[in-house]
C-alpha cells in the first residue's frame, strides 16, 4: 500500500481524477467501481473534465456503483443513483449498458446482490475501485464486524452511518439497511484507491493507518492490498505519527 498526502482536498481531488483517467486510458475497457459522498465529488468532476479536455476514449468502461441506501429510490437527491448520475454518469453520457448501479428498492436484495456480482465477474474483475470512508472505518456500506470474504451483501447500518448520512439528504430519512460490494470486491481488485479529507477523518485515518488490521476497522484492509493507494489530505493526516 502506497500512502501519499497532498496540501489539500484539492490537490487530493486532481490526482485521484488522474488515477482514473489514466486507468481508462491504459486500459478503456476498465471496469471501475466508484463510491459516492462528498470525498470524491470534486475528483468525479475533475475526471469527467479531464476525460473530455483529453478526448480519451470513455465508451468502452464500465461503472460500477458501490453501494445504495435500501428503501431509497434513485430519484431521491441523497441516494447513491443519484450522486453517480449527476456527477459521472449524465457528463459522461454514459450508455445505459455502461454501468451497474444497485437497485435500493428492489423486492429481491439476494437477486439483487448475485446480479451484481455476476455483472462484474463476467467483465473479469474490478480494475480500480475508488472508495471514501466513513467515520467509523466502513468501506462502501462494509461496517465494522463485517467478513471480508463477502461480495456484495445486504447489511444492517451502524448507527454511526445512520446518523452522519442524513448529511446527503434534504428531510430526515430512515436509514437502516445498505446493499454494497464486498469487501472481497476490494480485495481482489487490481487496483484499490482510498481517499480521506478533513480534520473529522483524521482520528480514523489514524486507527486505519496505525492501528491493528481488522475488520473493526474495515479500511485497515487497505493495508494488505498489493496495489492499495491512500491519498488523504494533511487535514486528514494530522494525527499520525509517521507522516508522509
Ligand atoms: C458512499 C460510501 C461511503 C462513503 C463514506 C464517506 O458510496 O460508500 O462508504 O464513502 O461514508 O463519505 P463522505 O465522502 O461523504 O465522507
């Protein structure tokens, strides 16, 4: 695992569209999984520009959605559809067969998760993954205790997600359950990229950086990845020991 620590959420920001670009231009037909929230939406803005600026070849990748709310339909503006849409999907526009979101509302969640995971194993894997972190060290919706043999799987929310996710929503909403990738998704991607911004993430940055490797902390995984990249910002950096 690599560790690098920019100035800022904006140096942060152009390097991980970079990451992208170059992951689509050495390889266009990439299949890249990219989690929503407010880490990577100037990354995902950066990216779409960069993409067109450069006239790189973008029909021919495949998105894949992280993770959803359960219970949220894809209209609603804080569910996960909605972010990838506005910010990546709708800029780029991608073809309907382009890229796989996770369908919150669906009466079958197991259908749901083996169609997932079928969609992405029949494109042979996930090149690049792209993940934030929550508060409480969770990967996409993988919250502390989870297995990290699991792919994609239907999970009771931690109260710590429950809560701190109401910031992607205009009313109040109950939010119980997530359907997400697994951790073995981002185990066996090619490549796995983490970013973290802020002086809030800064104590989990610490325990995921410093502390034990464990699925109390699911980010701590990154550490076992042969091709993990953590770009954190110094904000975000500032309670660890050894910094880069
Ligand atoms: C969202 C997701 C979550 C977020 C994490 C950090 O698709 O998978 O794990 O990445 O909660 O969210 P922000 O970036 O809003 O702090």
């Amino acid at each position: 695992m690599i560790l690098n620590v920019f100035d800022d959420h904006t140096d942060l920001s152009f390097q991980a569209a970079r990451i992208i670009c170059d992951q689509i231009k050495a390889k266009p037909d990439s299949v890249i999984c990219f989690a929503s929230g407010e880490t990577p939406l100037s990354a995902y803005s950066l990216f779409t520009t960069l993409m067109m600026a450069e006239q790189i070849d973008y029909q021919h990748f495949t998105l894949i959605g992280l993770d959803e709310w359960v219970g949220v339909p894809p209209e609603n503006h804080g569910s996960c559809a909605w972010f990838l849409r506005t910010n990546v999907i709708n800029p780029l526009n991608l073809l309907p067969g382009q890229y796989r979101l996770f369908d919150g509302m669906t009466s079958d969640l197991p259908g749901e998760c083996v169609a997932m995971d079928e969609f992405i194993s029949e494109r042979g894997g996930l090149d690049l993954i792209v993940v934030g972190i929550g508060m409480n060290g969770h990967i996409g919706f993988n919250e502390p205790g989870v297995s990290p043999d699991l792919y994609s799987h239907v999970i009771e929310l931690d109260e710590i997600t429950s809560t701190v996710g109401q910031k992607y929503f205009k009313e109040e909403t109950r939010l119980t359950k997530g359907i997400t990738l697994g951790i073995r998704h981002l185990r066996e991607a090619k490549t796995a990229m983490l970013l973290a911004s802020g002086e809030r993430k800064a104590p989990i940055m610490k325990a995921t950086l410093e502390g034990e490797i464990s699925m109390e902390v699911p980010a701590t995984i990154m550490r076992e990845h042969p091709n993990g990249l953590v770009l954190i910002d110094q904000k975000a950096a500032s309670l660890l020991t050894a910094r880069e």
